[in-house]
C-alpha cells in the first residue's frame, strides 16, 4: 500500500490513539514527540510508533531541529476519504431520493 491509498488511511486512522494524535496535530499545529505524549496518555515510545504509522500513510511530516523531531499534520492527505465520503453522500442521497418517490407513488 502507498500513501493516499484509501484503505491504509481508514486502517491508520482506526486506532483510537493514533486518529487522538493526528487531530491534536491538525487543531493545535506543529508538536514534538515530547509534546504529543504529555497529552497522548500512552508511552513515548507507543507515541513515536503511532508517529510513524501516519508518516508511513501520509498523514503526518516530520521536521528535524536539532535532537528534537516536530511533526505536523497534512490535511491533502485526506483527500482520498474525502472523495469516498462524497461518493457515498451521493449514493445514498440518490437511494432516499427512490424511496421517497416510491412512498409518495404508494400514498397516491
């Protein structure tokens, strides 16, 4: 699987903790490892594991500065599930769309 592949984004941002992570990325901007697991209530470790499976799916960037590594969030990646998300709206919009021309057909 290569990043931007829908399902490795729906089974990377499954996990509970790992989807926590990357919206702490997306609502608070650029953080640390250190940052991220003060607030992750999980190990720095598990963190940095997490880290790497959204890297690994195109979710997150990493930027080294000095010993530090900060990793922000990247929103484009999302596109993917974006476009399935609409697909589905409209199928499903256009299936309630039949079942109410059948209810109104079925009243008369």
């Amino acid at each position: 699987m290569t990043p931007g592949d829908p399902d490795l984004l729906f089974r990377t941002l499954a996990d509970p903790t790992r989807r926590a992570i990357f919206e702490r990325l997306c609502r608070d901007g650029e953080q640390t490892v250190g940052a991220l697991t003060a607030r992750a209530g999980v190990s720095q470790p598990a963190v940095s594991k997490h880290l790497g499976v959204l890297k690994l799916a195109g979710l997150v960037r990493d930027r080294p500065e000095g010993r530090q590594t900060h990793y922000s969030a990247q929103l484009a990646a999302l596109a993917p599930l974006t476009d399935w998300t609409r697909q589905m709206t409209g199928f499903w919009e256009a299936r309630f769309d039949g079942l109410e021309d059948l209810l109104t057909r079925m009243d008369q």
